[in-house]
C-alpha cells in the first residue's frame, strides 16, 4: 500500500516536471509574448516546480556571517531582516533561459544550479556587487534545512540547532 502511494507520488512528480519542462519550450519560443511576460510567466512556472518540491524554490545552501550574527544577537530567535539572495541574481538567470539556446532540457539543469540562495541580511542582498566578497558559511543540502515558503522559509528546531553549532564553531557562541 505504501509502495503503491510513493510509486503514485514519483508519477505525479514526473507529470509535474513534464509540465514545466512544456511550459518553459512554451513560453521561450512564443512570438507573442514581450520579453517581460516572458519573464514573468517563467518565473511563475518554475515556482510551481519549487512548490512541489521538483526543484530548489530558493533554497539556501549557504548562510552569510551577517545573518548568523543576527541570529546570535536575538538568541536564535528569528530575526527580522533577513532575505533569501540568489548568488546568481534571478534575472541574470531568467535572461539566459529566454536568450540563449538551450539543447534538449540542459536549461533544467542550469536553472537548478542557479535557483539556491544565501540566508542574508537585507543590506548584503541589496549591495549585488558586493555580494561576493561577503563571508558565508555552507548549509549542507542533505541535512534538508530551511525550506522555502512563497515569503521566507521553515525555521525550526533543527534549523536552530544547526545555527547555535555553527555559531559555537565559528566562536561567536559559547555552548
């Protein structure tokens, strides 16, 4: 029975990423579309894939000094000025999937590369040519941290215990 319900999920799963990968030829290659709907409907197809779990949805797999240290002074509480910043910046990722020719679904994988994130302050993500040059600490993508929702991401227990060891390694906090 168990088997039978995962084996439904991994085809709806499959079906969904059918459906984006249909969208997104849809999309690219429409004459009547302007590049800014273009944009916008892609950005809206992809989140359907983030949504369902087929692809990042902003994940992030690294946490910058900044945001831990906002982590630290409000005792690993949630703080408020934290953003999600893309390494890549979004629309630099969507120009390249509407401009360029892609083989196939080479574009999924390029996409998929470019869609995680960095935990950082506001002030970082909004400095973009800076944005290298701030020190960031890996989240490890297997330990399924930090989920995004449409605005923000899950923050929990292990998202805290993670933080405070993280914060204690890198002795901002003493245990």
């Amino acid at each position: 029975m168990i088997e039978n319900k995962q084996s439904k999920i991994n085809d709806e799963l499959v079906e969904f990423r059918n459906l984006i990968v249909e969208g997104f030829q849809l999309i690219k290659n429409s004459d009547g579309l302007s590049y800014s709907k273009k944009a916008e409907a892609l950005d809206k197809i992809l989140s359907v894939g983030a949504t369902v779990g087929i692809l990042p949805g902003w994940r992030p797999k690294a946490i910058s000094h900044g945001a831990l240290q906002l982590f630290v002074a409000t005792e690993f509480k949630l703080p408020k000025g934290l953003e999600r910043a893309h390494e890549f910046h979004r629309r630099h990722t969507i120009k390249a999937l509407i401009e360029d020719d892609w083989l196939g679904e080479e574009w999924w994988d390029y996409f998929e590369k470019r869609d995680f994130t960095v935990l950082s302050t506001r002030s970082e993500n909004r400095k973009e040519k800076e944005f290298e040059k701030v020190i960031k600490y890996p989240i490890p993508l297997e330990l399924n941290l930090f989920h995004g929702k449409r605005v923000g991401f899950v923050y929990g227990e292990s998202e805290k215990h993670f933080l405070i060891d993280l914060a204690s390694r890198n002795e901002m906090v003493e245990l």
